[in-house]
C-alpha cells in the first residue's frame, strides 16, 4: 500500500537520496487514522456568531473560551514565544457541544487526556520546545450518538501502520510534518 506519493509526474524513478529521505519520513511517521473525521460544524451551515484570531497568545484564546466560543480549527504560529491561530463558533444551539482544548503536551499526557474525558482528537497540531514534540490539541467526546471509531498510532512504522489501515478498514485523514532535532516526522 502507498501512503505517500511524492513523485512528480516528471520524475521516472526517484533518486537514491530521495528515497531515503521518503523511508526517513515514513519510518518517522506518527499516525492519527480515523474511519471518518465529521464533526458537527463540518456540515452545519447556519449561521452563527463565530471569530478568529491570528497570532494570538493563549491569554487571548482562554478570553475567546471563556465568552462561550469553542475553538473548531487552530494553528501554530510560533512556538516562541507560543502563538496561534484560531477560529470559533458560539458554543450554542446547533453548534453546542462539550469539548476541550490543551496545548505543551506531551504525548503520554495527552493519551491520559484522551482516557480522562473518554475523547477522541478533533484537531491536532505539533511544534517542537527545547528538541522536544509538543501537541496542542482539541478533544471531543467520544461517546453516545457523538461516538466514532477511531485510532492514534505515535511512532509507528509504515508497516505497522499498513497493517491497522487494512485491520480497521480506515483511511489517514490528516498530516502534521515536524522536525526535531534535525529529524523530520510525520503526523498523519
């Protein structure tokens, strides 16, 4: 199975330092596989009081929570000092739901989050503090009517990865590259 197709429609067979830089990302690979990544704002189109911010702190991002928005996409502007970007909608009538945000976790903090609110990861972003892989992350209850299967592999191999996309008949849904310490990763 290719997961990742980096060729263009020019290039015949990839150079040897192409493809090493191919099993290097894809052995570097942390997979995020869901059978379907919908949320309710996905298909809802009526209106609603809604914001975003751009290079705002986490100050800024807690006053936007704190007024009743919930944060539906964000991104990572900087890591020093940490800046990002959001948008939100009124947590209100059709769009209301529980959820929760973090961010500077690590990863075995964040899948105690994940068991702690018996969530699954609505949106995930990486970034990189002292050579270390942090994640800033929106979580969503995975339970009742809002329950959907899902599974997050960190670190695994391509062929480890292979074998669960074939075992939960999944698809990757989203891919977060990052770099640590010289090394660039995944996050998919």
């Amino acid at each position: 199975m290719v997961l990742i197709d980096l060729q263009s429609p020019a290039e015949a067979t990839p150079s040897y330092p192409k493809m090493k830089i191919i099993s290097f990302i894809l052995l570097s690979i942390l997979s995020f596989i869901v059978q379907a990544k919908s949320t309710p704002d996905d298909s809802n189109h009526d209106p609603t009081s809604w914001y975003w911010c751009s290079y705002c702190s986490v100050a800024s991002i807690g006053q936007f929570v704190k007024a009743g928005y919930r944060i539906t996409d964000l991104e990572i502007v900087k890591s020093s000092p940490f800046r990002l970007s959001a948008i939100f909608v009124r947590n209100t009538g059709k769009y209301a739901q529980t959820w929760w945000w973090y961010y500077n976790l690590d990863a075995a903090t964040l899948k105690s989050k994940l068991s702690l609110h018996k969530a699954r990861i609505a949106h995930l972003e990486t970034y990189v503090i002292n050579s270390k892989l942090r994640f800033t992350v929106v979580l969503t209850p995975n339970k009742g009517q809002n329950s959907k299967a899902w599974w997050w592999y960190y670190g695994a191999t391509p062929e480890v990865i292979s074998n669960k996309l074939q075992q939960h008949k999944a698809r990757i849904v989203d891919i977060e590259p990052y770099k640590v310490a010289g090394a660039h990763g995944m996050l998919s």
